[in-house]
C-alpha cells in the first residue's frame, strides 16, 4: 500500500459515491451518469447528474 494513500475508515466508505445508470448520447460523443452517495444519511437519496464526453474539433 502507498504511504501516500489516505486510511480506509468507515467514514470515507461512507462518504464515498457510486456512479449507475450510464446512458450514451446518440451521436455518441457523450455520456451522462448518476452519482450517488454510498452512505445515505437521510430517507430521500441525493444523487447529481454528470455529463462527460468532448465536442467535435474546431467547433
């Protein structure tokens, strides 16, 4: 294990997100997902959307 790796707790377990529900653009230069907070402190689960991907050269 790395010195400069941070300890595994149950805190940063916790405090951790879980990216799910991936979905392709349909031209296929973009990804949107959810993440999610592993540990859910409350009764309504707060998750954000992502948007990953580029746009074409020169535009």
């Amino acid at each position: 294990m790395s010195e400069d790796a941070p300890e595994l707790t149950a805190k940063l377990v916790a405090d951790s997100v879980v990216p799910s529900q991936p979905t392709i653009s349909l031209d296929g230069r973009r990804v949107a997902y959810a993440i999610a907070p592993i540990g859910c402190k409350t009764e309504r689960r707060m998750c954000a959307i992502w948007l990953d991907g580029s746009s074409p050269s020169g535009s």
